[in-house]
C-alpha cells in the first residue's frame, strides 16, 4: 500500500494500481493542459480526474453510505467490496473497516473497462481469477 493519509477519522491507502492509474491520467491531463491550455478543462481525461478526485471526497467523508454497496453483484463472498459511481460508466472499488477506521482506494476502471450503458452486468472482469 502507499502512504497513508489521514481524512478525518479515516485513514485512506491506496494500493499501487489505483496510484499507477491516477499518476497516468493525471501525467495526461498535464499534457493537455500543455497543448490546449485553454481547453483542456472540457477533455474526457480532465473530467475523469476530476471525478476521481470528487469520489475519493465522498468515500472519505463517509464510506459506509449505502450508495457506495454492490450488494451481491459479485456475489456474497464479495460483499466486503465497495464502489463509487461517477460519469454514468466508471465505477472506484474501495473497502474499509469502522472498526480500524481504514479505507482502501483499490482500483477505477478506465475506458477500456467502463460499464456499458444498459448493461447489468457489472464491468469487473480483471477482478475475476483467470484460468
């Protein structure tokens, strides 16, 4: 896990594929922001990372909240895993433990494993174990 930060009474980890995904898509962000500084703020990247980092707000704020469940999406051995939804297909994976008062940022799917609209199954296909 990498560094833990303190966000109220929670402390928030992030594992180093959820730090790997935000350092790309904030490098990109930066290169555009190079290239088209004066619109880069309207690119899918910018407001991806935006969201990204409203979420992580949120789930900081309180993460037992019953938006962030997936019930038995993954089944109930799963149920200790947790989402927030943000731009209609993206979907940040997260538990935490009240009585340790810990969250780990796990995972955010990016455009290649977005969620299809009208889709019910849910995008997760890197969580399952490969053959």
């Amino acid at each position: 896990m990498n560094g833990m930060r303190a966000v109220g009474p929670w402390k928030v980890y992030q594992h180093p594929c959820f730090v790997a995904q935000v350092k790309a898509l904030r490098d990109e962000v930066a290169a555009l922001k190079h290239h088209y500084p004066d619109d880069y703020r309207n690119k899918a990247a910018t407001r991806l990372l935006a969201a990204i980092n409203k979420a992580r707000k949120d789930i900081s704020a309180d993460p037992t909240q019953a938006k962030f469940r997936l019930g038995d999406t993954l089944g109930a051995g799963y149920r200790h895993w947790f989402r927030a939804k943000f731009l209609g297909q993206y979907r940040l994976f997260f538990r935490y433990s009240l009585r340790e008062r810990i969250i780990i940022l796990a995972w955010v799917n990016d455009s290649q494993t977005k969620r299809a609209y009208g889709n019910k199954q849910v995008s997760l296909s890197l969580c399952e174990p490969q053959p």
